[in-house]
C-alpha cells in the first residue's frame, strides 16, 4: 500500500448490512449470509481494513449490522435467522424503560432497544477492538454500508453521535465513537440507482484499495525471500524487541559439529542403458 493509501484509510473501520439469504447451519458471520451483495461489501471492508496488519486486527476492524444480534464479528460464531428490521418496528417492550436514547426519547420498542444496543456494541468494539488494556483506540473513521431502513432507525436516535442517558440518574453514558472518528454512509451519500449501482462503485473501490496494496506486499515479501504472506506467530505478539530476522535463518556455521554425511547427500545418474554410474 502506498503512502498516501495507508494514510487515507489508516484507522478505517466498516459496518455492513446483514442479508436475507444465509445458510441453513451456524457458521462464522462472515460465511453466513450468500448473497453476492453481501459478498461484494465482504470484499470491500476486507480491502479497506488491510492498514490493521495482522489477520487477527483486520478480522477485528470490521463488522455486520444484523436486526437479530445488533453488531456481529466476522469469526464469531452464529446460527441462522429470520429477523429483519421491519420485526422490529412498533413493538413495545415490556416493563418501565429505564433509559433515553441519544436523540432524548424513551426506549419504548424493541426498535428503539435495537438501537441501544448497536450504540453499546459499537462503544465496545471501536474504543477497544484489539485488546482490553487498550488506551487509544486507533478508530479514526466508520464507514457503514447498510441500507436506508437500518441506517434511518439509528440515525434517527443519535446513535452515532450523541449519549443515551440513564432516566433514574440522569447520568449520560459514552458516546459510541471514540473521540477523534468520524462516520460516513456511502450508500445514503451517493445518487445510486438500485442495488447494482451500489455493486458496481463497492467492486470499483475494492479493486483500487487491492491494487494500492501490492506493491506494498511485495517489498515485504522480498524482506524474506518468500512468495507468500505470512501472518505474526502467537509468541512474537508481545516481544518486539526480538529480532526475528535474526533467529529464523541460521547458516552452516551453527551445525559444525553435524555429521558429515548429513550435509550432503550422494549424487547418481544413470547411463543410457539404464545401468548406475
């Protein structure tokens, strides 16, 4: 990725839509829904996170709104569902509300409780995504990919700027970005004409963000003499001060005490009629 890439999309996190179609088994989120709408917004925020280094934080720093479980990590385990947002709509819930959302109301619906609990998961994903002692989230900037009814409902309570307040005590909570991140809503932004339109700019965006990454991978795979990527292991993670490059190869000087048979091998050949030389 080139420099003026990585710092474009450096801290870029994305949110896209569930879908209707899924399988007919629990499997990891990021497998569950079959559409090829789906799969062109799969592609796009897997493009878009490439700044996140390691597989493990680009898993991490993206995510799928659903109307049934609020926000869902891609490798997280899920079963099948049949909830839409419309479900949702003009249910109330049960018992005395206990707090306001962002935009001043009473969580009164099961839309409304929806609502809440995206506002929390994003609080819980974007400050810290990558690990609980984390100070600083590196969050700069939330694209969301959904269509106009989930993206509506949540605009419509603050749920991407302001702070839901407790009603008893009138103490207002966190808001759901972290302090410096801004959010945009590429499908509400452009004049698209129907859900191809939107197909075609996500295919167009995903080829530039994959093709500005190239150069990159490749100067990191000549570092190593290799021909494919090759993720940290477990045990460098909290040990930078090893120089890796400097264990992971050793030259013959290290095995002088080695049998002389095992640094070489015999040579054959045969002759034209078969018989060894």
């Amino acid at each position: 990725m080139t420099t003026t890439q990585t710092e474009r999309t450096r801290g870029r996190f994305v949110l896209i839509g569930c879908g209707d179609a899924k399988t007919d088994q629990p499997v990891a989120a990021r497998d569950l829904y079959t559409s090829s709408y789906f799969a062109v917004k799969r592609s796009y925020a897997e493009a878009a996170v490439q700044w996140a280094r390691t597989a493990d934080r680009r898993a991490n720093s993206w995510g799928i709104l659903s109307a049934e479980h609020g926000i869902l990590m891609p490798r997280q385990t899920v079963a099948p569902y049949d909830t839409t947002i419309e479900d949702l709509r003009g249910e109330p819930i049960e018992g005395e509300t206990h707090y306001r959302l962002p935009s001043g109301k009473r969580v009164e619906s099961r839309l409304d409780r929806w609502a809440l609990r995206v506002h929390s998961a994003l609080a819980v994903w974007l400050r810290r995504p990558y690990a609980a002692e984390q100070q600083d989230s590196p969050c700069r900037e939330l694209v969301v990919l959904a269509g106009g009814d989930y993206v509506d409902a949540l605009r419509e309570r603050g749920i991407f700027d302001g702070r839901p307040t407790a009603i008893r005590t009138g103490r207002e909570t966190h808001t759901a970005l972290p302090p410096k991140a801004t959010v945009r809503f590429p499908f509400q932004e452009h004049d698209f004409d129907g859900m191809f339109d939107q197909m075609d700019w996500l295919s167009d965006r995903t080829e530039e963000l994959e093709a500005t990454a190239k150069p990159a991978r490749r100067t990191e795979l000549s570092a190593f003499d290799g021909g494919f990527e090759r993720e940290s292991a477990t045990w460098q993670t909290d040990h930078s001060g090893i120089n890796v490059e400097g264990t992971e190869q050793a030259g013959l000087d290290a095995f002088e005490t080695v049998p002389e048979r095992f640094l070489a091998t015999r040579q054959t050949s045969l002759t034209t009629d078969g018989e060894e030389e």
